[in-house]
C-alpha cells in the first residue's frame, strides 16, 4: 500500500509510473541571478523513469556536472518542477528527502591540493613518514574496522566507524571489493594505490552510504580494456537493484555501453533527452585523425641525442620486484607509446621498516608509472640504478630542478597536485612551465632560469612561448566556428582569467601548455585527454602533429588506447610495452 503522498502524486503524471526525475521545460539559473539572465540551461525538458538507464553526454565535464549539480540543488530551476512530486517524485513520495538522497563522484580535480597548497604526490614511490601510513581502509572505509581495534581508526572518522556494518553488510562490501578488485589492497596505504584504484574506490565508498541515485562523471576515463567491462558490469547490477540507481557522464568521444537505453545531451545552454537510438546520431563527433591526415609528417630519426637510457634497471621493495631489467632508449625526434594495464587485484601488501621511514610498493599495476617516475627523477630509486642516464648523464648527477626544466610533465597526479591557489592566472600556470616550479617567479611570471638568470632575450623568447601556446591551444582553438575570430584577443583574455575558476578540461588544457611551452627536451604525456572535449581534443592532437613539439624533443604518451595517440605506426611511432614489470619494444 502507497503512501497516501504518493499516490496523489501517481495521480499527477500521465504516464504509467511515477517518474524518477522531473523536469519540465524549465530554464536552469545559478542562484543570485533573475530570470532575466542567460540561463546555464534553456527550456530544459528531462523526464527519468525507473526502468531507464541514462547517461548524460558533453563535451567536457563542465557541461555534465553542472548538470548533475542541477539534480543536487546547486541550481535554480524556473519554473520548478510542480508538486505534488517535484524533481524527484519518487522520493518525494516515500518521505525522502531527495537532496540527501543523491551522491556525486566527478573524476576531474577533487580538492587533494585545496587551499592553494600542493602536495608531493612523488611520496607514493618510496619512503613515507606517519601520515602517509593511512591505509584505504582507514581512509575511506573506517566502518568496516573491527571493533576492537579502535586504534586504528582515524580520529575524524571514528564516529563514521563507531556505526560498524552488519554481517551481512560486511559480505556485501567484501563481495564488492572484490569483484572490482580492490579487496587485497584494503591494507595498503591509500597514497601507494594507482590512479584506477583510487577511482574504483571512491565509487564504493559513494554506494556504501546509501544513496538513491549516483552521479558518476567519466568512471571509465584512465581505466584500461580490462578493468573497464567488469566496473561497467558492477554499475549495471547496481542500477538494476536501485542499489543505488546509477547515471554516468560520458564524454562525446566515449562508447556507451550496452545497457545504457537514455541519453541527455547537453551542448552549451542546450540538453536533448530521449532514447539512445534518437539522441546518439545527433552527437557530432570530431575526428582528430581524418582531420589531419593531409599532414605529411617526417619519420623521426634515429640520430638524434639520447634523452632516456636505461639498461638493466630494477625497482624492488624487499623481495618484491616492481621493474625487472629494463632497457629502454628514447632520442629525440622520436615518439614513443608507453603500454600497460592497470594491474590485477591478487597482492598481499608487503613493506620494509628502516629506521622512520617505511618503504611500500608503490601501485600494482603493470609498472608503467613506477618506470615514468623514474624518467623525471622522483623516485628514490632513480639514484641507486647502476645504468639510468637521463639527458646524457646518470641521474645521481643531474639536480632535481636542472631535470625538471628538462621535462614536460602532464599525469593524472601532477594535475591533482598542482595548486590552485587564489590569484594565479592562467598565464601564471602556464609560465611556471619553464623552470618545472609550481609558484609563478621571475618577470612576467615566466621563471627566473635555473642554471643562470634569464637574459633580456630569454625573457622576450618565454613570453613569446607563451602567447604561441595560448593561441594554438586556447578557447579559440577550441570551437570549428571560431575561424574568423581574433585568436590573440581571445588569448589575452583567457591568460587572464583564474586558474581555479576552469573547468576540469580548461584545467587540463592549460597544464598541457604548461608540458609545452618550455620545450623541454623530454615531454610524458600520461592519460592527457582524460577531462577534455573533443575540440580540446581536436586542437591538442592538431598542435601536437604540426610542430608543437619538435625535432628536438622526444616525447612518450601512455594512454590504454591506440587511437589516442597522435601519431601511427607509418608516422614512426614506437611502442614499449610493459606487463608485470618486464618491459619491451613491440
């Protein structure tokens, strides 16, 4: 028997059952502004029902989560959905209160580096004092500690803890936890986790509170071909069982999957809903590759200088080896793709205690970002390998600062890293690329040199760095309609705008420049369109190909797909694949 607010809410809609979500043709404003404004979304028209799985579907994770916020009560819907249900009907029904009933999870920046400060992420691979002892148990699943043992429960989550599980709650979640492969690292310190593993596991720490419906904006993005159907598996079952209801945020350039039956597509101000068959054929994609084929590109030569050469290097925590000899050369000219998975879940964590310090390993996938952090010089390990040269000297002999002008970096880690403090620019971010710093210095903020002060030309040569790559990979380069507009006047203005102010894929695309601009003689480019639209995507790759890294440089994408490399096999691209620490040309 239906509550009797419920059935009068039944009665309400025309449709057969109460819907999920109700949104009829209304405009979404931000709050403070009248309905004279330009609404973030016009004449929004969004109706979800409970036998529907939906996936939202932008260009960028702006659009979708400011959707999803809109479903959170961030913003302003005029007219609002009518009662009896409103925009939740039926929670409204069962006396729920909808807004404590909804959970977001955005893979985009999550506040590691709130305040302004950063962190060093470089922790991971090696020695970590106490704080850095916090395992993922601790951290993020402190219910689930046994109640004896209240000394392992941090203090800001003891009363979270304090509530325990049930036996049958505990089946549930060990169930979970190992069906998406994270049951054997509960243990490990939460730093020591991959970036896959800690996406994987901010997922179940959203579906252990409860909610009714979750958001997920790109869960897929950085998870490699195998990892990806058995999550997509685990949010289907959950969906099914309203355990929660589930609604992903896709990327236009990503695969929907099978059991998706709806889409919202939202472009700018606009958000078309219907049925995946209706709505899919009107996402207009870009094709990076078609749109530069007519690029002629020179195969990369074989003579250029070593940047990289490493010859039987090993990486080891005790018994357990992480890398096992390698060799791998990268000169310059040449364009590398870095493969590997995102690692299987049968471990038993294991450390070395010496002295304060205790030494973990540091993820447990295939050892590709264990080898990339050797190639910038932030694992401690780098200094002991009898043969790691870098630049033409072994590490142990090239300055961390002098080696981080030489680099161009762009990881899912640094972009959790990097500050965003009040005050920086987009000028200012883009500027501290030259040194590989983190705080804008010098004139102009464009550094101050590493191994001497910068002269007058140097000077004038960074801002003209600057502004190049701010004209081919700012807002102007974004938008296909945008041909006539004045690409310096549009850069001006983005290089002036916060840092902290743009969205995920601006953000990212800025720490691409960041990575480019001071033409560094070695450029990682580490899951780098994860976050981006396909304009983004489209200006990026087209930068890429057609001079924004040169002859000089060498350059290593890692990425799980093929596709998303800029260049192929006829171009000259190399491949170096590495699978449970051995690595080799393929």
């Amino acid at each position: 028997m239906l509550p009797r607010r419920a059935l009068s809410a039944a009665k309400h809609y025309s449709t057969l059952s109460t819907p999920f979500v109700h949104i009829p043709k209304s405009n979404v404003y931000r709050f403070g502004d009248s309905n004279k404004a330009s609404p973030v979304f016009r004449d929004l028209s969004w109706t979800v029902h409970e036998n529907e799985a939906w996936a939202v579907i932008g260009s960028g994770s702006g659009e979708k989560v400011t959707l999803f916020e809109t479903l959170l009560g961030h913003l302003r819907i005029a007219p609002a959905p009518p009662p009896p249900g409103g925009l939740f009907p039926v929670l409204t029904g069962s006396g729920r209160d909808p807004f404590t009933s909804l959970a977001l999870v955005s893979f985009g920046h999550h506040g590691r580096s709130g305040g302004g400060a950063f962190y060093d992420f470089s922790a991971r691979y090696g020695a970590v004092r106490d704080e850095d002892r916090i395992t993922l148990r601790q951290s993020m699943f402190p219910e689930t500690i046994p109640q004896p043992f209240p000394e392992l429960q941090l203090s800001t989550a003891k009363e979270e803890a304090s509530k325990g599980m049930s036996e049958k709650e505990m089946a549930e979640f060990d169930a979970l936890m190992e069906t998406i492969g994270l049951y054997h690292l509960l243990d490990l310190p939460i730093i020591a986790l991959s970036n896959g593993q800690t996406r994987r596991a901010r997922i179940v720490k959203a579906v252990l509170r409860k909610p009714e419906l979750l958001l997920l904006d790109e869960p897929l993005t950085g998870l490699d071909v195998q990892n990806r159907p058995t999550l997509l598996e685990v949010l289907r079952t959950l969906h099914e069982a309203k355990a929660p209801r589930v609604i992903i945020g896709l990327r236009t350039q990503d695969v929907v999957p099978e059991w998706i039956t709806h889409v919202a597509l939202v472009s700018g101000s606009k958000v078309i809903a219907g049925s995946k068959d209706d709505i899919l054929p009107q996402i207009i994609h870009i094709d990076a590759k078609e749109d530069v084929s007519a690029i002629v590109l020179p195969k990369p030569s074989t003579q250029g200088e070593l940047v990289v050469d490493l010859q039987n290097v090993n990486v080891k925590y005790g018994p357990r080896a992480i890398l096992k000899d390698i060799n791998w050369q990268v000169r310059q000219g040449e364009r590398w793709h870095l493969q590997g998975t995102n690692g299987k879940s049968t471990y038993s964590p294991s450390f070395l205690l010496i002295n304060k310090f205790i030494f973990f390993p540091p993820f447990l996938g295939s050892g590709k970002t264990t080898l990339m952090s050797l190639l910038t010089g932030q694992h401690p390990q780098s200094y002991t390998q009898r043969h790691l040269h870098l630049h033409g000297r072994p590490r142990s002999r090239l300055a961390t600062p002098h080696l981080q002008s030489l680099t161009g970096l762009l990881s899912p880690e640094l972009f959790d890293a990097f500050p965003r403090r009040e005050g920086m620019s987009v000028w200012d971010a883009v500027g501290t690329g030259f040194d590989g710093g983190f705080v804008p210095l010098g004139p102009k903020n464009v550094g101050l040199g590493v191994l001497q002060p910068l002269s007058e030309t140097d000077i004038a040569w960074r801002v003209g760095r600057c502004w190049e790559v701010l004209e081919a990979l700012g807002p102007a380069a974004w938008d296909s309609d945008s041909t006539s507009v004045d690409t310096r006047a549009v850069a001006e203005e983005f290089s002036k705008r916060a840092f902290v102010d743009l969205s995920v894929g601006e953000q990212r695309m800025v720490l691409l420049m960041r990575a480019l601009v001071g033409r560094a003689p070695l450029v990682l480019l580490d899951e780098v369109w994860s976050g981006m639209g396909e304009g983004m995507v489209k200006a990026a790759r087209r930068y890429l190909r057609e001079g924004g890294v040169g002859p000089e440089q060498g350059v290593v994408v890692i990425t799980h797909w093929e596709e998303e490399v800029p260049w192929n096999i006829e171009e000259g691209v190399k491949r170096f694949r590495i699978e449970g620490g051995v690595g080799q040309v393929v």
